[in-house]
C-alpha cells in the first residue's frame, strides 16, 4: 500500500480518542511549561544584565519583581540565570542562596539557612555574635578567595519577599540592603512578590526604625524623663512634616550609616533648654543631608560669573536647552548692560573669558561631546549643568545680591 493510502486512511474513533487523551494528558499533566515566559523581552534583558553585573564584575544590585501569582515571576528568574550559568566565569564564581518567607519566618531561622547553603557550618562553628549584622559580615569574608582581595559573588533570592518586610524590625533585609550598597562584598538581591504595596510596607518600618534607635531603654535612670522623651519621639515620628523628609531619605539611601548620619544631626540639636528633638530640627537635619552641592557652589561665586550664569539661563530658555558659546554668553549680558546707566558691571573680553573657564573649572558648564578641540574657545560650545531652580534659590542665598541682578534673573527673557 502507497503512503499516501496510509496517510488517507481513517482510523477508528476509538482509536482516535485513545490518541487523543494521550498527547493531551501528556501535555497537562506532565507540567511541560515553556522554558521562559512571553512578552517580558525587556525585563528578561534589564534582570540579565543586573545578575551578570554582580556575577562578572563584582558590582552589587539589587531588584524586586512584583506581579500576581501566576505570572511568571519565577520562570522569569530561572530563565535569565539559566543563561547566566552558561558563562563558565560566571558557573564558576556565583553562588546562590534561596530564602522563602513562609519557610524562614524570623531572621535567625534565615541566618542558618544562609550559612547552610553556602557550606559554611563548619567554619561558623561554636561562633558566638554580638549582632545579625556581624554574622552577616563574618560569613562573607568567608567567602573571600584565596588572596583574601576579592569575595566570591553571591545571589540572594527571597521568594514571598513581603513576609520578609513583616520581620520584627526588618534585620535580614536592612543588612542585605546595607551590603550591597558598600563594598563589602558583591551580592545580588532579588525579591520575588505578589504585594503591589511592599514598597510601602518598607517605607512604613522605615519610620518605625527610626522610632526605635531615637527611643531611650526602660532602664533609663530617670524614669520621667525617659517616659517625656519616647513620647515626644512617638509624636514626632507622626508629624506628617517629618515623615516626609524621613520617606525621602528612604528614597535615597537605605543604609545604616546614612540613617544614624542623620539622627546624629537631630541628636545634636538637643541641649538642656531644649531637651526633645522638635520637627525643625528633623526639616534642618534633611536639609542639611540633601543640600545640593552644585547650588552651594553659587554662593562662592563673584558677580560676574553669576551674571554669566544667568545669561546661560536665559539663553536655555530661548533657544530651549541648546548648546552655547562664550560669544553668545557675552552678547546676552551686554544686553543687560545696555538697560543700566551706570557701568559698575562693565568687565573686559579677557576677564570675561577668565571667569567663563572658572566655570568650566568648577563643573558647572561642560563642553558638549564631539565639540572640536580646535575651535576657538570663544566659540566652543558649552551645556549648563544647572537648573532653574537652583539657580534661583542660590540667588535668594547669594550675600548681598544685588536687587537689578536678581530682578534679571526673575524676568522671562533676559
């Protein structure tokens, strides 16, 4: 018989059916679920590059993957550090520790399961610590190679990552957090959940946190005056003022030693005529941790470099953030010139250009990239690297600015 005879010939239904349960059971109950999930092309690519980073390069990351149960969180990870471990540098170097939430349900339970999985019970031994954060620290080195000058990479993965945030003051998180933001070893840590609000569940212990380390113990000697002072830090920390500027330094540092940096600011606001920490002094202490450097650098400034910053001002808001020369910088202010009687301003080309270069000097302008070398530099053209705003507030500080020139700055086109 022909093949194509075969081909035409119909089988028995039953026979069909059998078929049919067969492939299909085979394809349901056998969980052959595909090797990545569809359409996260980009994040696949974002997370691969983040986990080679710390796993080649020794930089320290960390990630949190949120979406429903269901989604592909985890297929999403597998795959990208399946790829990963095909790099022979890369299967080498990385090691990796696997911590769930619903498994290790306080800090301590995890801290063993960390040292399990890295193989390191017999080096920890009979070790006893005074803190998580040392023996945190302590099984790190361990891992350092043999020249002790770099540490083997380590990737944290924490599944049900919410229920890690729910840990009596969040320990476990705060130190990994704290690690991969120093350069005590390189580690990865990646947070798989399904909470859409964890960011705030931080955010919420954060303040909490900060409660705590102001708070004086129970055996304070002066029982009055502990009760007075963890009072008025419980009020503190519920001003919404103050939480504010506690939610924007959690935005933009999560470690240790930037927190107590600024409570010590706080601290030592405190004296005998004021014995709390008032919420002035928190506003101080936040503004004095966020002051923007480049801005303080105005104040420093002489009057004519001011005045060629706000001619580079104006200019940005004309030409809409365009390139600029010196020439063109000179020609702005000499309209300003132009409107005043008296010449207290006049300066020479050479003095212009003097003050012009100071200002490349201190980084406020830069040269754009691919500008010839070989241009004069009277034509070379420059970026401001300030924005509106801080120019405008280093001129509200500026000691005795004088009233026509912060008047320029203010009006719309120079």
């Amino acid at each position: 018989m022909s093949k194509r005879k075969v081909k035409d010939a119909h089988l028995p239904v039953g026979e069909c059916i059998t078929q049919l349960q067969k492939i299909l059971r085979e394809r349901l109950c056998n969980q052959q679920l595909p090797e990545k999930p569809e359409g996260v092309g980009a994040q696949h690519k974002h997370l691969l590059e983040l986990l080679r980073r710390t796993a080649v390069h020794g930089e320290s990351n960390s990630v949190l993957i949120v979406g429903p149960r269901g989604a592909g969180k985890t297929m999403l990870l597998k795959s990208v550090l399946r790829e990963l471990l095909e790099e022979k540098e890369v299967q080498k170097n990385l090691l990796q520790v696997q911590l769930n939430g619903l498994l290790q349900t306080d800090d301590r339970i995890a801290l063993k399961e960390i040292t399990r999985q890295l193989h390191l019970e017999n080096v920890v031994g009979d070790k006893v610590f005074g803190s998580f954060a040392e023996n945190l620290a302590f099984l790190l080195e361990a891992l350092k190679k043999g020249d002790r000058s770099s540490s083997r990479p380590v990737l944290f993965v924490l599944d049900e990552f919410d229920l890690f945030a729910h840990h009596k003051n969040q320990t476990l998180l705060y130190n990994l957090f704290d690690v991969s933001q120093s350069a005590q070893a390189p580690i990865a840590v990646v947070g798989l959940t399904c909470r859409l609000d964890v960011l705030e569940l931080l955010e919420k212990r954060y303040i909490e946190r900060v409660q705590t380390q102001l708070s004086l113990p129970q055996d304070f000697p002066d029982e009055k005056f502990a009760k007075d002072w963890n009072e008025s830090v419980k009020a503190l920390c519920e001003d919404k003022s103050v939480e504010e500027v506690l939610l924007r330094h959690f935005n933009c540092s999560r470690d240790f030693r930037s927190l107590h940096m600024f409570l010590m600011l706080c601290l030592s606001r405190v004296t005998v005529a004021k014995p709390v920490v008032k919420a002035a002094d928190v506003l101080e202490a936040g503004r004095l941790c966020f002051a923007d450097a480049k801005a303080d650098m105005l104040h420093g400034l002489s009057i004519l470099e001011l005045c060629l910053i706000i001619a580079m001002k104006h200019l940005n808001d004309v030409y809409e953030g365009e390139p600029f020369n010196l020439q063109m910088v000179h020609n702005e202010f000499k309209k300003f010139l132009q409107r005043k009687s008296n010449s207290m301003y006049n300066f020479e080309q050479p003095v212009v250009l003097k003050a012009f270069e100071h200002l490349q000097q201190l980084e406020l302008i830069r040269p754009v990239d691919g500008s010839s070398a070989k241009t004069q530099r009277e034509y070379q053209l420059m970026r401001l690297m300030l924005d509106n705003s801080q120019i405008m507030e280093a001129l509200q500080k500026y000691p005795q600015c004088p009233t026509d020139v912060k008047q320029w700055a203010m009006s719309a086109f120079g």
